[in-house]
C-alpha cells in the first residue's frame, strides 16, 4: 500500500507536467487546425508580428507569466486562453491519473480528455474541429486501453470503448451522408462521437450516467447565461421578435456550446467514474 502511495505521490505531478505541455500543444491544435495550417511546422509564433517564438517564450504558463502576457518583440496581448488551457489540461492529466491509480487506462484516458478539450475549444470558438483531431486522439487512446486492458485483464474497458467507438463512428457516417457541409446548427461537433464514444464505452454505465447527468447540469448552465446575454441584447437593441428573426430561446438555443458542456462533463466522470 506505502509502494502505491509512493508511486502516485511521483506519478500524479509528473502527469500534471506532461498535461502542462500537452496543454501547450493543444493550444497550436486549437489555433491551426481550424485555419488548415500544419501542427507540426512551423515552429510556434506569434499570430501578430509573426515572428517564432524562442524556446523560453515556450514554456507552458510560465512564459506567459514572465512576459506579462504581452509578446516579447511587437507588445501585442496574448490571449489568456493560452496558460488557461495549459493549466486545466495539466489539472486534468493529474487528476486522471489519481483517480485511476496510475494505470496504463489513465493515460488512455488522459488523452481522450486532451482530445475533447481541443474539441470543445475549437467549438466554442465557433468553428468546426475537423474530424482529424477528435480520429487522432480517440485512435491512440483506443490502442492504450486495448494494450492495458488486455495485460490488466481489463475486458470490459477494452470491448466497451471499442464498441462504443465504433458506434459513435457509425453515427458521424450517418451524420456525414445527411449533412455532407456539416452545416449543422453551433454546438452539434459531430467528431466529437468519436472521443465520447470510447469514454461512455469503457467507462462503464455508473460513469456514464454519472457524465451525462453532469453535461445536462453544465449545458443547462450554459443554456441560461446564453439566454441572458442575448435577452440584454435584443433588449439594447430594441430589435422586435417576429416572422424571420431568431427567438431568444433558439438563439440560447443555437449559441450553447454543446460540445465544450460535454467536455466539462466527461472530464468530470473520468476522476469520479474511476
């Protein structure tokens, strides 16, 4: 028992570190994939003056610290999604990694909550997450859980997040030949059936109740801060609902991200389902 205690009092803050650079590296996925830029080169820069950044400008939130969010050569703002993002990615990897004692299914499952942050992130920014990041990140974590599952006798983990990935595959094929455009409404991210899958699967049906009554409490909090905001825009505006003109609800509706909500959700079931 000391041995385990030992072996998580190492391996919760290593996996906290390794979350801080994949947080980093989230926040290019975030940024490029939805442009149709490579993730892989070139280096990082600066989205304003354009120049690549040096290796200490690259340091997950400690950079951003030390720079007072401000970019070294032209001053401009960085946003501060950046250490947020590298910050909660970094949370999550420790957290996981906790609730599942440091087993090889905690780091499977650490990258599917990577994949879904970077899904849920690119939606709330209004725009789609092609099907590459959410394929990406469910494969790998796919052959995570089969090889741990398989030596940690792990049967229903394994054949549950299988069968579940592959019905959410099945049902974006189903999605696609519909809706070949994906010009569906804002918060129906269809690539992300593919990470969601493969978590509801192998989790079991206590953590993915237990995930789907947290996205309902989160969507439903977002669904309310939606509608206000543009209740007091529509009221500012004085702009009068009729024939033609989106409602308030479908508006709330419509602008909830969806996706990002069921992130929130499934992150929260990886450390309690456990």
């Amino acid at each position: 028992m000391y041995s385990n205690y030992f072996s998580l009092s190492v391996m919760v803050p290593l996996a906290g570190m390794v979350g801080l650079f994949v947080g980093s590296f989230l926040n290019v996925v975030i940024y490029r994939t939805p442009l149709g830029l490579s993730v892989a080169a070139p280096r990082s820069f600066c989205p304003t003056c354009d120049r690549q950044l040096l290796w200490w400008e690259n340091i997950p939130v400690v950079s951003w610290l030390g720079l007072q969010g401000r970019c070294h050569t032209c001053h401009e703002p960085i946003s501060i999604r950046y250490p947020l993002v590298e910050t909660v990615t970094g949370v999550t990897f420790s957290l996981t990694t906790w609730a599942w004692h440091g087993t090889i299914l905690a780091a499977a499952y650490c990258v599917l909550a990577a994949s879904m942050i970077a899904v849920g992130l690119i939606e709330y920014g209004g725009q789609r997450a092609p099907l590459s990041v959410a394929g990406v990140g469910t494969g790998l974590a796919e052959a995570i859980i089969v090889a741990g599952g398989a030596w940690q006798h792990r049967w229903t983990a394994m054949i549950g997040s299988l069968v579940g990935a592959a019905v959410g595959l099945a049902i974006w094929r189903v999605l696609q030949h519909t809706d070949p455009t994906d010009e569906s409404l804002r918060g129906h991210g269809r690539s992300a059936l593919l990470p969601v899958g493969c978590w509801a699967g192998g989790l079991g049906s206590v953590a993915a109740a237990s995930g789907a009554s947290g996205w309902l409490v989160t969507y439903a909090a977002c669904l309310v801060g939606v509608w206000a905001v543009s209740h007091q825009t529509v009221s500012a505006s004085s702009a009068p609902v009729g024939p033609g003109r989106p409602t308030r609800f479908t508006q709330a509706v419509t602008g909830t991200p969806l996706v990002t909500s069921l992130a929130v959700a499934m992150i929260i079931s990886l450390v309690v389902g456990a």
